[in-house]
C-alpha cells in the first residue's frame, strides 16, 4: 500500500485501487478492445480486474506494467502510447503520486466480427 504521511495521519492507497484505475483508463483509449468480454472476463476479470497491471511503488512514486488487448487494424504502437499517456495522467491525477514509467504489453488482437459474435452471446 502506498502510504503519504499528512497532517497528524496518513492516506493509504491500495495497489488495487492503483489497478483499478489504470485498467479503467486504460479502457477509455479508443482502440483498446472494451467489447469482447470473454476475452476481457479472462484478462481483467471481475474478480480479478487488476490481474493486467502490475504496480510496483517506492514511497511516492509507482511503476505500471499493463497488458492490453487491442482491437484489429489500429495502429498498435499509436494505441499503446495513448495508453501510456492516458494511465499516467489518471494514476497522477486521482492519487496524487508520480508515475515515471507505465509499460504496456499488448497481448492480443481482437477483430471486430469475434467480438460483436461474442456481444450477441
């Protein structure tokens, strides 16, 4: 957990919640495949929503490794930067800690025919 040590107690910010929002930003980024949900249920997962991200800290600063999957015919490298951007400036702005580094991973592509299949199921 991440601790900041305030005005006579301290803020503690789980590495869940860490997760919670980058997976949730991650998501916004137009690209990121949001619709297959098998294939979401088994990255993200309800009950295991951050097992994409892994959060590591040291004091006020976190590193963000992510997996992502990507719907097919985006540009892949544009898509993962955005991604990049897009985290950081949510895990910054909701928790007030530095985000030097977010690593993404993508690991998979979802055509967009498999996942309107998978909608309809």
């Amino acid at each position: 957990m991440s601790e900041n040590k305030m005005m006579g107690g301290q803020i503690e910010i789980a590495d869940e919640v860490i997760g919670v929002i980058a997976v949730t930003a991650a998501l916004e980024v137009e690209g990121v495949s949001g619709n297959a949900s098998k294939v979401l249920v088994e990255l993200f997962g309800k009950k295991g929503q951050t097992r994409c991200v892994k959060v590591a800290k040291d004091e006020n600063e976190v590193v963000l490794d992510m997996d992502i999957i990507v719907n097919f015919g985006t540009k892949v490298q544009v898509v993962a930067e955005q991604v990049q951007k897009k985290v950081k400036n949510a895990v910054e702005t909701m928790t007030g800690l530095s985000v030097p580094v977010v690593n993404v991973s993508v690991s998979g592509i979802v055509k967009e025919k498999a996942v309107k299949i998978e909608e309809e199921l």
